[in-house]
C-alpha cells in the first residue's frame, strides 16, 4: 500500500507561519505588504497560490525572485516558533513504519524544499522518502499522480490522508482512498459531504487510523 500525508493541517499546525512567509516575501521582493491577507491556502498548491497571489498585485510571476525569498523567511518563522506536530502524527508515522511493506510519502502543495523544512522543523523528515509537491502542478490530483508514480508500485492500493476539501476530491480523482482529518480549517461535515471514506477527528487513535486506512 503506498500512503501519502498531507502536512499543513494533517501533520503540523504550522500556526500562520505559511501566511506570515508569504506576506513577508512578496513585501521584501515587491515591496507589496499584505499580498496574502484573505487568501484561502488550506488545500491549494504553490504553484497556484503564488501566481494568483502575483496576478492579484497586477505582477508578473517570477519564481526565481519568488521562492528564494520565501524560503529564507519560512526557515526564520520556524527557527522563531516551530510548527506545533498534531497529536498522534508521530506514533502514526512511527507505527506505519515499522510494518515495513508501505510505501509512505507525502502529498502537499507545499514546494518541496518548504516541505523538508516545515517536517525537519516539526522532527518527522524521517518518515518521508517521497511524495508529491507545490512544484508539480497547480491542481492538488497533479501533485497526489506525481508521488503515485515516484512509489513505483503500480496496481497497489493507494490512501490520501489530509485536512482539506481538495485532499478529499484528489484522492478520489486518483482512485486513491480519501481518509480525512478533521484538524485543520475545515469541518467533518464538508468533508464528508465531498466524499471522504473516513473522517477522523485527529491522529491520536493509532488503531482507529490504521483501520481507517484499510490496515
Ligand atoms: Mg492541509
């Protein structure tokens, strides 16, 4: 079975720092304060949210001016408060690893070196060898199909497991198994209304989330 996390809002309440970084670096690149006030991030990918960001401010998009600086302010918003690990995210994680036959990656918008440093912050990079990112697409199923193919295991059953409606639809949209977990901005009703096989209301339960897995 290959597994796949998504990690704002699933592993690691990052509490703002993606905003914050945001803001900051479109201020520091632009000289643009508040480019992120309003938007709506849960769920969506980099290579979305910057462009629409970029669009916003009538700017063109330039990752190469871009990502750089969010980056070095991302990595001084953590070392200043590290993203708080949600409950139950590391015996999860550590449980799914000792079985030894999953393959566990990670499914998130965030690019991928905001992702290292978000988990390596949070003290869970271990568990994750691969996985999907920001850099793969704007639309979450570009990102879920990237790190299906990076398990190189075709025919297994694949599990997304994440906090947002688009969690939810890419993991349908890949015939994956959606478990979701109610932990981040949105409700247990709008994710079940979108079809999520599980709601969990957090990771504390090892045994409930395995079950919820189909493990
Ligand atoms: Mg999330």
């Amino acid at each position: 079975m290959i597994v796949l996390f998504d990690i704002d809002g699933t592993l690691i309440d990052p509490k703002g720092a993606g905003t914050r970084s945001l803001n900051l670096c479109f201020q520091h690149v632009y000289g643009r304060p508040g480019a992120a006030d309003g938007v709506m991030a849960s769920g969506q990918t980099d290579a979305f949210l910057f462009p629409a960001i970029a669009a916003r401010l009538g700017i063109p998009w330039e990752p190469d001016r871009v990502y750089p600086a969010y980056l070095s302010v991302l990595g001084e918003e953590l070392r200043r408060g590290p993203a708080r690990v949600l409950p139950g995210a590391e015996a999860l994680c550590a449980a799914l690893a000792a079985r030894g036959d999953l393959s566990v990656g990670l499914q998130t918008g965030n690019i991928r070196a905001a992702a290292e440093m978000k988990l390596t912050y949070a003290g869970l990079a271990e568990h994750f060898r691969f996985g999907g990112f920001g850099e793969d697409g704007p639309d979450r199923g570009d990102l879920v199909r990237a790190a299906i193919a990076r398990a190189a295991r075709p025919g297994v059953p694949v599990v997304v497991v994440g906090d947002a409606p688009n969690d939810v639809l890419a993991a349908r949209a890949a015939g994956a198994r959606a478990v979701a977990v109610a932990t981040g901005w949105h409700p247990r009703a709008e994710l079940e209304a979108l079809g999520a096989d599980v709601v969990l209301p957090d990771l504390t339960d090892t045994a409930a989330c395995l079950h919820a897995m189909g493990l």
